[in-house]
C-alpha cells in the first residue's frame, strides 16, 4: 500500500482509462444518449413482474406442501384405524388361544376381519376346565370412545345398591 500522492494519482488514472467512453455527438442535437434498461419505470416494471413470479412460485410450493400434508393425514389416519382392528383382532385370538369364552360377535369380527388368525386362533386353542367368560372387545372400544362409564364402575355401584337394600 502506498502512502504518496504519486501513487494516489496513478490510481486514479488507470481508473479513468479504465472506463467506457461517451460517444460524442453532433453540437447541435441536444439530444442526450439513449441507455436502454437504466429508467426507473423500466427497472421497476421489472422487478415487480419478478417479485410476482416469486410470489407465485411461492404459493404453488405452499399448495404443493399442503396437499401433501393433507394426504399423508389421510394416510395416517386410514393406518391408525387398520392399527385398531388389529389390536382387537390381536386380544380376541389371545382370549381364544387361552380357552376363554369369548362372545359370538368378536369371534364373527375376528373371523371377518383376520381369517387367518381366527384358524390359528381355534387350532392353538388350550381347553380350560372353568373357563373364564370375557365382554366384548367391540364394545369395550365404543364405550371407551363414548366417554360414557366403564363396566367396572356400574358394576361398584350396583353392589353398593344391593348392599344398602339388605
């Protein structure tokens, strides 16, 4: 880095060499050289019908990620409810492979809904000499959904009426 005004000097002359040169024109036409691209109207135009470009490639990307989120809910909700009967499937075959009495409509639910496992279900099963007598898993589902009292609750206050009565 130079610190002397000689330096400064050749600096400023290889910049001036360093730029375009005006063409000169005719004294007498007043006219003023014509750029193209450097007025303001035209810059702004510009930028506006970029700026709408982006904006709408914006909101395509944005409706392209909402229909996929919609979607994958969907999906996610259709395998949660496949997670379900499974479940049920999964503890009226287990009741059954213990030798427990199961009722008549789970074993028709499992026997539609997993015919496979309602086979193995009877093949695996171990008789039992005081087997013991379940509710229904369908039921206990729709109660739980219902927000409505379970069965053990009912039951607790059906003992305590008969108590009071003797």
């Amino acid at each position: 880095m130079e610190l002397s005004v000689n330096g400064r000097q050749r600096r400023a002359a290889q910049a001036v060499k360093n730029e375009p040169r005006a063409e000169k024109q005719p004294a007498g036409t007043g006219a003023a050289p014509k750029r193209t691209g450097s007025d303001k109207a035209d810059w702004s135009q510009a930028a506006l019908a970029f700026l709408r470009e982006m904006d709408r490639q914006s909101m395509e990307e944005e409706r392209k990620r909402l229909e996929a989120k919609r979607q994958k809910n969907g999906e996610l909700e259709m395998l949660s409810k496949s997670l379900d009967v499974m479940e049920k499937c999964r503890k009226i075959a287990s009741r059954i492979i213990k030798g427990d009495k199961v009722p008549p409509q789970d074993e028709q639910f499992l026997m539609e809904a997993d015919p496979e496992g309602y086979k193995l279900a009877l093949a695996c099963r171990v008789p039992k000499e005081k087997p013991k007598e379940w509710e229904s898993v369908l039921e206990e589902e729709e109660e739980d959904g219902s927000g409505g009292e379970t069965a053990d609750s009912t039951e607790a206050a059906e003992t305590a009426g008969e108590t009071a009565e003797c």
